[in-house]
C-alpha cells in the first residue's frame, strides 16, 4: 500500500480532532467496506468526506485502466471545488482499506464553514488548490476532436474559462483519441465528443448541455419576479449577488460564458486590497461563487441575455434560449471582451496557440516554450511575469511608446527587472505563422516600418476592450463608445420614466428605473477590480430603494 497523498502548499491537509469534531454536528459516520465507491466520476458530487480509519483513493478511469490520482488516510478528507459549487464529481472514490468516514451533506457543509471561518478557509483553500493540480495535470473529463474544427475549441474554451478539469485527445495527433473512437464506434465525422469516465458520451453537446451535465447550469424558472437580476459574473456582478443575497433579496446571476469575467483570465491580481501576496483571478471568482451560493444566489453559467425590456414596473432579460427571468431590478455587469487581433493567421491559430487568457488552462499548452504578449496594459503585465516563470523568453509587445501611459508601476518595476522578459515598443503584430499551430510571429516598428520574425509558440492578446453592451440594443442609452451613462448622465434622456417617481436617477442606474451598470461596462467607471466590486455593493444598496418604491414582487 502507497503512503498517502503528501500535503502540497495546504492542498492536502490533515484536520485536526477538534476539526473533526466541529464537522460531526452535521455528519454521519458510517463504516465503509473494501471496493465501496463514495462517489463516481460523472455523478453529483453531493457529500463532503472525512476519512476517520482505513484508506481512500481518488482514481481516475476504472477496472485495468484505472490511475490512482490521490490516496487520502486517517483525518485527510476527499473531494475538490464541485462539492461546494454543486458540480457532477470529476474522479471518484474507492475504499481501499475499510474503515469508517464521517459524511457531511454539502449545504450543511457551506453553513458550518460559515460559522467556522478557519476551517472554512482550510478546506476552500485546499480545494482551490486541487482544482488547479487537477487542471496541470490533465484529468477529468475528455474532449476528442481535431484542433482544426470550431466546435472543438468552443469546447476547449468553454472548459478552460470555466476552469473546469478535462484533457483533450487531438484527432490528428493523439493516438489515444483513434483508440477511443474505435472502442467506442464513433466515426471521425462525427466528433467533437466529450467522453464521462469512459462510460457516457456527448456527440458534439452545446455549452449549455455541457454546463447541465457538470451541473452549472440549472432550469430558469421563466414565471418567478425575483428581487434582483444580476447580468454578468464578473467581480462587480458576484459582489452584487453576494450583498444581494446577503441582504435578502432573491438574486439571479447569469453569464454568457464563465463566472470571473476578464478578471477570472489574470493570473495573479496583486493590487486587490487584503491579498498582499496576490490573488488569481480564478481563485477571486471560486470565492466570490462559493460565498454567492451559500446566501442563496443562484447562478447560471451559461445563460446569455440577448435583450431587456419593462413590462408592469418589472424588468424581463430575454435569454438566447428564449427563457426569460423577471426581476423588479436587474444589474448589469456585462464588463467589456478583449478586442480580437486583426493579422494575417490570428483567426485561423485562435486556440492553436492564439489566447485571449493568460491561467494554467492557456500555460500548460506552451509550457517551456517561447511565447509572445501584446497588449501595455496591467492584463498584458500580469500575463507576462506569469508565463516568465517557465517559458525561457517572453516577447512583451506594446504599439506605444512607454509601459507607463497604462500600467501600473509595480508591475512595470518587476518586468524591468525580470531577465526573460523582453519588451519591444512601437511594435505591433502583422502576421501569425505556423504549420498546424503558431510557430513565429512578423512584427513591425510602427515608427521605421521595420519588419522582423519573432520565433513564438504562442501568441497572448491583451489589447482593449469594448464594452458588452449588444444585447440591450435600443432598451437603454448608450454613449457614443457603447458604454452605460448613469446617473445625472442619462436624468435628461428619458425625462417621462422619472416623472411618475418623482425623482432624479440614483447613482449608478441606466436610463430605465431600476436598472443598475457597475464595472467596465459603465460610462466613466474605473477599470479596476476594487471599483467593480465596490460599485456591485453599492448598486444593492440603490437597488433597496428602488425596491421600496416598486414594491415587493408578486410572485417569488
């Protein structure tokens, strides 16, 4: 028998009997036998386990093909993220030497920890730690495709922005991709496929299916009037529905894509007050997630508003699926979407080595290799001290004529500093070049029109942003740059909606009452993650008001 699984940076901690002790209030010891599974790859991962005597492995695959990923013993407990996040489990559990265990159901879990912030953050940290092993090491779920379709990397992404643990088996390359088709009779033709534990199979599944499988994504009721609608899962989103919640207000949170928003693709925010070594823009979001469902937010990833209107006091998002949730206020924290790079090869490398995220998902594919960055912004800084730490050269490309006009200077100071790191001003990007994925770069000094070719395997894009603000077409005003005007901004602009209030639009409300911008996506605000969050806050508070003169909704 292997040793157990050593702690890793607190991935795997051992809980000490007062711990344990805390956690039996809510749970139930029950005696395990040899070859009982806890729980199954695939399935929902309901429970939180404490091993009290005997071994567990966390396997992966099962029978001849079975890999043992962790072995927990006495005091260790098992599990990742998806326990707190009510996601399916992406390995399973098998008792190894009987014993007994102490189980704890999950939203008795999140209570507990509530209460018991320092066990709270004990098992949270372990788990976000977990989480992105599991990422490096390229377990989970399967995607099989060819790197040439687009629906494989719509799933590749999807899976990445979601930091959501899978490997992907490259139709061309990957012997292993011919061998599980041929075992599971599926034609080339007909991939993509996602493969569950080598036992369920998803014929080229949409976003949304994908997401209802892990469990991200549940039914949105289309008759309940909810208190507060947030549009967007970014920081200012999360904030909203977390004090949302909090307070009491029945809160909705969706997003067409991830929870994280632009700042879940940083690697490492360090100017984010109460977090002097840093934080990940992953680890913000799983917080800010888990924090939001333990108050009762209910969050719907992917679920994308294509549009807004008021009907009787209360405003109805229509979703691309034709669902439609009605709240008497509704948050809008679309954020804005990195620009695309238009050269020559961009579109066609985009997933082939041309990012527009610089996490562990995007690193692991040119770990070691030379890679390049455009962007002089701090996304762009960030992106490139992270990628510095194993690539042997990182090529920062900025169009200006400083780092200064729009970085901050702690990370300009580093960057100075770091040996690997090369920045190259007045350069922009004209061609991308490669085989079947990015091999070197054309740039040129945008001053002598010099060209050059940069050997790269890798190409990350941090250039600006435009706000997501398409989907509300005509229902509230935009400026000229397609960001929301609020406040004494829009009072002038639908002078007749006011009237019946008798009042002047709050702070941070659009041209229609009762609906709110924070973040990026609002006119004048400060593109920084603290503003964000502090104005998701505040948009609850002026959301109370409005609900004071609206009324309680109808139905809940």
């Amino acid at each position: 028998m292997r040793a157990p699984t050593a702690d890793v940076y607190g991935a795997y901690p051992t809980l000490t009997d007062d711990q344990i002790a805390i956690l039996r209030s809510c749970g139930q010891v029950q005696p395990v036998g040899e070859g009982e599974q806890l729980f199954r790859a695939g399935e929902p991962s309901e429970k939180f386990f404490v091993v009290l005597s005997g071994n567990v492995a966390v396997v992966e695959g099962h029978g001849d093909q079975e890999q043992v990923v962790q072995l927990h013993g006495p005091h260790s407990f098992l599990g990742e993220l998806g326990v707190l996040e009510g996601q399916t489990a992406f390995l399973s559990a098998v008792v190894r030497t009987p014993g007994e265990v102490l189980a704890v159901g999950s939203g008795a879990l999140r209570e507990l920890l509530s209460r018991e912030p320092a066990l709270g953050d004990m098992i949270l940290r372990a788990y976000l730690l977990r989480r992105t092993m599991l990422a490096g090491a390229g377990t989970g779920f399967r995607i099989i495709g060819s790197a040439f379709s687009p629906d494989t990397r719509r799933l590749l992404e999807f899976a990445a922005r979601n930091r959501l643990p899978h490997r992907w088996a490259d139709l061309e390359k990957d012997t292993e991709a011919e061998v599980l088709l041929m075992r599971l009779g599926i034609a080339p033709e007909e991939t993509p496929i996602v493969v569950w534990n080598d036992y369920r199979v998803l014929r080229n599944p949409s976003n949304v299916e994908l997401a209802r499988v892990i469990g991200l994504r549940t039914e949105t009721a289309a008759k309940a009037v909810c208190d507060l609608v947030v549009v967007g899962a970014g920081p200012g989103g999360l904030a909203a529905a977390v004090y949302g919640a909090s307070e009491g207000l029945s809160t909705v949170v969706l997003d067409a894509a991830a929870t994280g928003g632009q700042a879940g693709t940083s690697s490492r925010i360090e100017n984010y007050l109460g977090f002097p070594a840093g934080i990940s823009g992953m680890e913000l979001a799983e917080r800010a997630v888990v924090q939001a469902n333990r108050f009762g937010a209910r969050i719907d990833v992917p679920a994308e508003a294509v549009g807004l209107e008021q009907r009787d006091g209360n405003s109805v998002v229509r979703l691309a699926d034709g669902a439609t949730v009605t709240a008497t206020n509704v948050v809008v924290a679309t954020g804005a979407r990195y620009r695309r790079l238009t050269a020559p090869g961009v579109e066609r490398f985009e997933g082939l080595g041309v990012h527009y995220a610089a996490t562990v998902w995007e690193a692991r594919t040119c770990r070691l290799d030379t890679v390049a960055i455009v962007g002089g912004g701090n996304s762009a800084g960030q992106a490139a001290l992270f990628l510095a730490r194993e690539s042997p050269a990182v090529h920062l490309l900025v169009r200006g004529e400083d780092l200064e006009h729009s970085m901050s200077r702690y990370l300009i100071d580093r960057i100075e500093r770091h040996p690997r790191i090369h920045v190259r001003l007045h350069t922009q990007v004209r061609e991308v070049t490669g085989e079947d994925r990015v091999e070197s770069l054309v740039v040129e000094n945008n001053r002598t029109r010099e060209q050059q070719v940069v050997a790269a395997r890798a190409l990350f894009v941090f250039i600006g942003a435009r706000p997501a603000t398409s989907w509300l077409a005509d229902a509230v005003t935009l400026d000229r740059r397609g960001f929301i005007p609020t406040g004494q901004d829009v009072a002038q602009v639908a002078a007749d909606l006011w009237k019946p209030l008798a009042r002047a639009p709050l702070a941070l409300e659009a041209s229609l009452p009762g609906v709110f911008a924070v973040g990026d996506v609002r006119s004048g605000s400060v593109k920084r993650v603290a503003s964000a969050v502090g104005e998701g806050a505040m948009a609850v508070r002026l959301a109370h008001e409005h609900l004071g003169e609206a009324g309680p909704p109808a139905i809940r």
